[in-house]
C-alpha cells in the first residue's frame, strides 16, 4: 500500500532483470576499509572494542525454484589489493581476497562460509522449509528476510568470531568460526596488529552477485552491534530512513505575561507549615503566621523582604517574584528590571531563589 502520495516514501528494490553468471562483475558493490564505519565484527584487538560486533541484515526476493540453476551470493567482504581490478570485484569467480561470504544455495537453504575453512548451513533437524519462499506462479511472493550477526568479543584469538544466521527473525544456527585474512598463514601474523592493519587497509562489501533474473535486494542494514533474536523481529519489516540527521533543539523560559502562571514554581517550605489542601500550584496563597495570642495574621510582601534582612534587592525580588505563584508582574520585574537578558536573569533569580 504505498498511501497518500507525498506522505508515505516508497521504498527502494534493487532488481535484477537478467541472468549474472559466475564471472560476470555485477552486483552492489560499498568500501568498508579500515578504520571506516562498515569495519566492525571481526579482526580488531582490545583497543578498539567497540568494533567487535557487528549485524548485517536484508531482503532478498527469490524467483520461482525452476529458475534458480546456481548459487546465488547474498553478501560477500573480500580485501583488495592495491593493483585489483575494481571493476571485476563484483564478480563471484573473484575469490582470491575472500573473508566470508553468505550464499543461497539452489536448494534456497544459505550457506556461510568463512576464509579459515569453516561453514553453517540453514539447515537443521526440524522442519524448517517455511523460512524459504519462492516466487508463486501469480508472480507475487519470495520475499525472505536473511540477518548475520557477528562478535569477536571475548575469544582468546583475535581472528575468532561467533557468527549467527537468522532467517525471517528466527536464530536457525551459530558456531564459533576462525577468519584468516589471506596472506597471512601463521596465528602469529594474526595477532600482530600492525601487520594485521596494513591487510586491511581496504576491503569492500558486495551484495547480489551471480543473480537471477528476477531477483530483488532491499532495505540492505549495517549495525556496529549484535542484535539480539527480539531486536530483529521487531524491526524487519520496519521502514528506517536513511542517513537520519540529528536534531539539537533549545528550550527558552519566557517572560511574556502568563508565563509565569505557567511555571508554578513552589516556594521552600517553612518551619511548621502545614499542608493545606485547598491551595493551588498555579495560583496565589496567603502566608500566615500565630502571634503570641494565638491569632493568625497574614504576612505580607513588606514583611518578607523584612525578615530577609541583610539579601540583596535582587535576591528579596527573586523570592518574592517565585513565592508569588502567578504573580506574571513581580517575574517581569526580575526579568527586565536591569535591560538584561530576559531568559538568562530568569535562571540565576530561579538559582538565587533555590
């Protein structure tokens, strides 16, 4: 349902109207070199912890089973040297700089595969045929949801990595696999940092390789954190704008009329006041006293500037203006009675009150 038009964004497929094959170079091809916000999950010592764990998360649409023949590469991250071709990334025979990859199988199970030799299939004991949709005959359908989550945090050795496949929001398998950066043969080559940092100078991150006819990618989401089983369910089919901007707002107190029976500040309390319910936090009250005979006089204004003894006029206005509870006159005397800045004499009296 796509709305009203101008009120509701439409999304964005990336569509693939002809056949790739395995050395065709086409696909959805980003950087994620080193020190970038796409390097996380993997391969990063103790002294960059926050880039340890990582989500990758997207829909893909399958065409109908009859015409898928070959795997497909659902997302792939390989280094590139500095004399590679780029134009020949994209292509899945290109395997020589291969960290990991997740692929559909022709079966529609995915497979992940990492460069020390270790894989996961989608695969399991129970019958989970249900993740995986086609494409029906009406042409509608094949819409499935694929997220990986990887953590390097906490292992012994700095190539090791959990890594977690969920299909549709359900966990369908997890293993501890090791990621060898190619060029480097020996743990220790690995865990040297320096050396590992020129490896990964660049790399890249590519989506849709070897693609069917037919076959569609969106909503293609990198988070720098492993989200949890709950967090991808609640948010798969959730529309996220990209690029969001922050926005820094400010908030002004004012001394226009009214405002301050707005505020409805209360005055500290007093040595043996009692609560009385029939006061208002935005309207006036009589203080009150009991003389010696036990009768009750009101205190006025005069008399609290009185007992205030040796305070400033500023600082005898300031309570007056905040005990006032409505009082709009008594805060504009605070607030332009100097030529001031308004909003900035309302603070400190507020202060000085307090």
């Amino acid at each position: 349902d796509e709305g009203e038009a101008g009120k509701v964004k439409l999304l964005y497929d990336l569509v693939f109207s002809e056949l790739s094959s395995y050395t065709d170079a086409r696909g959805l091809f980003v950087a994620a070199d080193r020190g970038s916000s796409l390097d996380v999950g993997m391969l990063h010592s103790d002294d960059h912890d926050s880039r340890r764990k990582c989500t990758i998360e997207l829909w893909y649409r399958l065409p109908q089973a009859s015409d898928v023949s070959d795997e497909i590469v659902l997302a792939r991250r390989s280094l590139v040297a500095e004399d590679d071709d780029l134009s020949k990334l994209c292509a899945a025979s290109e395997r020589e700089g291969l960290l990991w990859e997740l692929v559909v199988l022709p079966s529609g199970r995915l497979q992940f595969r990492a460069s020390g030799g270790a894989t996961l299939t989608s695969e399991t004991d129970k019958d989970d045929d249900g993740l995986v949709s086609w494409q029906r005959e009406d042409g509608l359908g094949g819409w499935n949801h694929v997220c990986l989550t990887f953590s390097s945090k906490g292992h012994q050795n700095i190539n090791d990595c959990q890594v977690s496949l969920l299909m549709k929001g359900a966990l369908v398998t997890s293993k501890l696999v090791s990621i060898i950066p190619p060029g480097l043969s020996s743990a220790k080559e690995v865990s040297d940092v320096d050396v590992l940092d020129d490896v990964m100078a660049r790399s890249t991150l590519m989506f849709g390789l070897t693609a069917p006819a037919g076959f569609r990618l969106t909503e293609i989401r990198a988070w720098s954190c492993e989200r949890s089983e709950d967090d991808v369910k609640l948010m798969m089919s959730e529309y996220l704008r990209a690029a969001e901007t922050k926005k820094k707002f400010k908030v002004k107190i004012r001394s226009s009329k009214g405002t301050a029976k707005k505020l409805g500040f209360l005055a500290p309390p007093k040595e043996n006041d009692q609560a009385d319910p029939r006061r208002s936090l935005l309207s006036p009250i009589a203080a009150s006293r009991k003389d010696g005979g036990g009768d009750e006089e009101d205190i006025s204004k005069a008399d609290i500037s009185k007992a205030a003894g040796d305070a400033t006029p500023k600082e005898t206005a300031s309570f007056d203006a905040f005990n006032a509870f409505g009082d709009a006159a008594a805060l504009n005397d605070i607030t332009e009675g100097d030529g001031g800045d308004p909003d900035a004499d309302v603070a400190a009296a507020f202060s000085d009150s307090v």
